[in-house]
C-alpha cells in the first residue's frame, strides 16, 4: 500500500490546517493510500545551523522529527505539507523543519515523489505561503501537486473551514489527483517504467576570478 505523510506545521493539532489535512486524508484512504499524519507540536523547532554534519551521515544533529522521518524515507511515497498563514507566509515551526529535512536527505530520496503544499488563512497571505513551500519540491525533482485552485482553505476556526466549501473540495481535487499520480507511478514501475537518470548535479555560484 502507498503511504502518504501529511505534515501539519500548525501549533493547533486539530485546528484550521488540519480541517483541510482531514478532508485529504479521507479521500486518500478511500483510494487504498495510508495517509499518515505527522503534527510537529508546540515545543520549539531548532533552525538548521548550516554545521554540515547530516552531510556526513548519521542525520541531523538535533534527534527531533527530522531524522525520525529520514529513517522512513524510502517507505514514504508523497508528501503533504500543511501550514497556517503568519504575515504571508508559512510557520516558522514548519520552515525549521523543511529545512532541516530536505538539506539532511539526500536528493534522490524525494526525487520523483508527488508532494503537495496545503495553507490556511482567515483572509489573505495564502498564495505566498502557498509559493513558499513550493519552492521545497521543485528543487528536488519532486512532482508537485495541483488542483482546481490553489491549495488553501479560509476561515478563522475549524467549523469556519468546514462552511468554506470550494476550500474542502479542492483539498479533495488535490488528494484525487495525489492518489491518481501515486498509482500511474506504481503502474510504471510494473511496467518496467525506469527513472529519469541524472547527470551528476553541477554547483555554481556569481562570484568568478578574473
């Protein structure tokens, strides 16, 4: 069975950002997909210090939820990031975390996974949050997710969520299309569907000697 991790970055376990989780999370258990929920708490998330050492094995130095899911990564097959809107952009909880995450795996363990961007606001915000978690998979040659629109949901309370109805539905477009790309990827593999394979990844910066 394929297993879907859906990340809430909310301090709120059960609050807007997993209203929206909830109604992917439905859709994909009636598709056949484990959908397993990950909350990261309300305890501080240590921002990545740039020390270098997930680079040198053994995973992050702070043993948080980073290495607990860098364990699993080969037993996870798409992602769900999910996170309300603080002043236009996602929790600084959940930006810790990606960070520390994708910088601390190495690239080919989310290459070619599905990966979708979730936010929640009272009102406005949502479509720089929306871009900002983005940004994560595209850089790691991810499959990223769409919808009818674009993944958020609005309201200030759960119950407000649940009267926003074009929100809940495209929460249920975006898992329809998570499960429909997670069973073309499993169809292709059967098929004898190889990976793209990749040159080996060249790093540059501006600054040149003359």
């Amino acid at each position: 069975m394929a297993k879907i991790l859906l990340v809430n970055g909310s301090p709120n376990e059960h609050g807007c950002t997993a209203t929206a989780l909830d109604e992917m999370s439905a859709v994909f258990e009636k598709n056949g997909i484990e959908a397993e929920r990950l909350w990261l708490g309300r305890k501080a998330v240590p921002d990545c210090i740039a020390c270098h050492k997930c680079q040198q094995g053994g995973g992050c130095v702070f043993g948080d939820h980073v290495n607990a899911v860098a364990e699993r990564i080969d037993e996870i097959d798409g992602f769900v990031f999910g996170s309300p809107v603080y002043y236009g952009g996602v929790t600084g909880r959940l930006t810790s975390f990606m960070d520390r995450l994708f910088f601390s795996i190495p690239d080919d363990k989310f290459a070619g996974k599905p990966a979708a961007s979730v936010v929640s606001c009272r009102r406005g915000g949502a479509s720089a949050a929306f871009e900002r978690l983005n940004n994560y998979y595209l850089m790691e040659n991810m499959i990223v997710a769409g919808s009818q629109y674009w993944n958020q949901v609005h309201g200030n309370t759960p119950d407000e969520i649940r009267r926003d109805i074009e929100g809940l539905q495209t929460m249920r477009t975006l898992a329809q299309n998570m499960s429909w790309l997670l069973k073309n990827l499993e169809a292709g593999k059967a098929s004898g569907v190889c990976p793209p394979e990749y040159e080996e990844k060249i790093f540059t910066n501006f600054i040149r000697n003359v």
